[in-house]
C-alpha cells in the first residue's frame, strides 16, 4: 500500500481499457506502526534474517519519529557498539517527514567481523522510540578455494574439493563451475561436456558452495571420449575454476588451483627376457620375451657385455665374438608405449667359455748335431696380442719363453745343443698370464719332429 494511503476499507480493481475485469474483497488498511523489517516480508512473505559476519541486512523502517535520525545498537563482546551501514548519514539513518525510512531508498545494516555468531539483538531507535529484532548470525562468506591431489597417472583421475562457490539466489544448488586445464591449453575434441571446448568438466557445487568430485584427466591420446587437442602430457600442470556465465545470476569468479604431477602410467606386465643358446664364441645367443602389457608395447633389444653396451648388438640373436670370451654376457629389453612409462628388464648373465688358445710350430728342416736350433712358435688366442709362456721340452729338456703383448702372439726360441744325430720331438704349449688369462684358456700341446744329422 502507498504510504500516504489512510486506514480504512479498501478493494483492488483490474481494469483494461475502460472494462473493470475484476474487484477483490474489501480489506482494511491501518495506520503505520513503528516496525522495522526486511522486505522479504512484503505480500505475507518470510522475512530474511539470516545474516553473516561482515554481510549486511536490508532493512525498512516506518512510523519513528518524523525528520529524526534512526541509529543501531547491539551487545558485542560484552559493550553496547553501535552499528554502521549503506544510506546512513553520521552514525544513523535519516528518517523522513513520516518518521520512514528505506521504503523508497535502499538502506542496510552492516554487522562487524567480530559479530558474535547465533541470535544478535540489534535495538533501532530514534531517541524516543525503539524496536528490537533479532538476527541470526552466521560465519563469514567462505572465500571460493579449491584443492587438488599431489600426483594423479594420465588418463586417471583427480580428487578435487572446493569451497566457497555459493550461488546468490539459487534455490537448489550452488555455482556452476567451470574447469579448464593449463587455462585452456587442453580442448575437448567435441562438444559433449560445453560448446567452448576448452571447458573440459564442469562441476555443480552443492548449495553451501562446496563440491568433491573426481574429475577423468585426458588421456594421452588424441582420440576417444578422454582424448585431447594436444594430447595430454606427463609433467606439471594447474586446473582454472570459473563461474559466473554457466548459471544464471551467479558471482563471476576465477580461482587457479595448485600445480600437481601427472606421471605416465605404468605397463602392466612387463617380464625379464630369458637367453638360450650354446655359450662358446662363434656361436649365436638368442633373446627370449613374453608378451608386454598392454598391448602394442614397442620392445628394443641391447646385449651387454659385462654390463656395457655391445655395439650394433640390438637384435633378439647375438653372435659370440672373441671379445666375449670368458665375459658375462645379457641381455635388455626396454618396452615402451605412449602414455605409459619406459621400462628396462634385464636378463640374468651368462657366462661365456674362454677361447682355448692354440700354438703353431716351425722347425728347421735339419739342424748340425751340437749347434742350437732356432725355432718359431705363433699363439693364437681371444685377443691379437696375448700376454703368457710358451714352453718347448726336446731331448728331455724344457725351455721357457715369456710371450709380450708387443710380440703379437709370435715368439722365436732357441732349442738346447743336441750331441747326438737322430730325430727328435719337439712339444710346444702356450699358457696364457695377465688379462689373456682371463678369455683365453691353455693350448693343448703341440708336436713337430727336429732332424738332427
């Protein structure tokens, strides 16, 4: 009713045009009585009276003393404080010639931080008059935060918990969020979730403004319902939250999360490969794997030589060389997918037999009976310059020779005086010494006939 309206009897009409469509029954008016109120009272409503710490209350005020100044009080922490807020003029609101005010501007009562929380009486006056109402105090607005899991694997799932995102007039729900990855980095590849495919979940808080979900990461791939543009990669990222255009009257807001980990997933099955085959230079070692999981797990090989890498050796087979003699010999296979961590399994070693080294012996065709012959003994061994002693027994007798690495396997020896004329068997061995000894094993003797005359 208009303010200026008398008490008495009154009736509503609709009218259109110069057709009075329909009149109400009478009802009565009565004088204004000297209130205060919210206006969510208007038409037989419910008044507000929820209020938070450092939030205000809309209020209207009728009938107090005309052209007087309305003031606030209320009892916190245990002193009269008197309160402050929208419209006032000093410390209060100046009421009009009808003693109102707030019915026809906007008026509101700030309560302070430190507003006890529960049932706050707060007395309006205007030094003759007064009018208590009793508010209901609340926590301070939560400010909108959001925390994410530490670690989360591509294509997992991430644990996400938010606070704060209250929608201001919603009945049901709280914010619409909208959440991006790296600020929009990461698109959709369709329009399922949002039309901006840069929106890649979108999330409904509850109406105190809190939420837990686990939201589906990309999944590394470029294709499928999880897949992205880019595809999505191992590494650091943050998650931006947003609202204020998925809902209608909600806070425009932007909160960018904590950066968390995404680490490559892990291959489900990946065993350690097995070797076969005669372990003797010369011949070929064969690499065997069962099958990776998941599926399409790319396998390289790399044999190794007492743990080192083997040179152009990254087959399933291998042949021994003469560099593997006396050596542990394995081999390791690395599966590898997209998405997926690189892993290595290593076979256990083998150990391949030493190369049994041989001798060659050259002997004069005749040699004068007391005069020395000279003879020429040539080692083969596992490596080219083959460090050891080669022994030569004739007539009963033995005679030593040290075998250098400069000597390159060959060494000349000078056989005892033999007094007398006949044909006599000169043995030869090589015993191999120093690093020779540890890929060459010891010849077998060898015998060649000396003519003495």
């Amino acid at each position: 009713m208009p303010r200026t309206a008398a008490p008495g009897q009154y009736r509503v009409r609709v009218v259109s045009g110069s057709v009075v469509r329909v009149t109400s029954p009478a009802f009565s008016v009565a004088a204004a009585t000297t209130r205060v109120y919210n206006p969510g009272d208007h038409a037989g409503g419910t008044e507000d009276l929820l209020v938070q710490q450092r939030g205000s209350w809309t209020f209207r005020a009728t009938a107090f003393a005309p052209n007087g100044t309305l003031r606030a009080t209320a009892v916190i922490g245990g002193k009269t404080v008197t309160l402050g807020g929208i419209g006032q003029v000093g410390d209060g609101w100046k009421l009009d010639a009808k003693g109102d005010v707030g019915l026809t501007d906007y008026v509101r009562l700030t309560l302070p931080a430190d507003a006890p929380i529960g049932q706050l009486k707060v007395a309006f006056t205007d030094g003759s008059k007064s009018v208590t109402r009793t508010l209901a105090v609340e926590g301070a607005a939560v400010a909108a935060s959001v925390q994410v899991g530490a670690t989360v694997e591509i294509g997992g799932t991430i644990r996400i918990t938010g606070k704060g995102f209250v929608h201001p007039t919603h009945a049901t729900q709280g914010s619409r969020i909208a959440v991006k990855i790296d600020d929009g980095a990461y698109s959709r590849l369709d329009d399922k979730v949002h039309s901006n495919r840069t929106v890649w979940y979108v999330i409904d808080a509850k109406k105190d403004g809190t939420f837990e979900v686990d939201m589906p990461l990309p999944d590394g791939t470029k294709s499928g319902p999880n897949g992205s543009d880019p595809a999505f990669a191992a590494g650091t990222h943050a998650l931006r939250f947003l609202t204020g255009s998925l809902l209608a009257g909600d806070t425009s807001r932007t909160v960018k999360s904590t950066d968390f980990t995404v680490m490559k997933k892990n291959l489900t099955s990946t065993p350690t490969p097995t070797i076969s085959g005669t372990k003797k230079v010369g011949k070929t070692l064969k690499a065997t794997v069962k099958t990776w999981q998941p599926t399409k797990v790319t396998v390289k090989y790399q044999w190794l030589r007492d743990g080192k890498a083997i040179s152009k050796a990254t087959t399933s087979s291998y042949k021994l060389t003469k560099a593997d003699a006396g050596k542990k010999v394995s081999v390791k296979v690395t599966g590898s997918k997209s998405g997926y961590t690189t892993v290595s399994k290593t076979s256990k070693t083998v150990t391949v037999a030493k190369v049994v080294s041989t001798v060659k012996v050259t002997v004069p065709k005749s040699v004068k009976k007391g005069t020395q012959a000279t003879i020429k003994v040539t080692v083969s061994a596992a490596t080219s310059k083959p460090t050891g002693k080669v022994t030569v027994t004739v007539n009963g007798k033995k005679v030593a020779k040290t075998v250098k690495a400069s000597a390159k396997g060959k060494v000349s020896i000078k056989l005892p005086k033999i007094s007398k004329a006949g044909s006599y068997k000169v043995k030869a061995s090589f015993a191999p010494s120093g690093s020779t000894a540890k890929s060459t094993a010891k010849s077998t003797t060898v015998t060649k006939t000396l003519k003495v005359t």
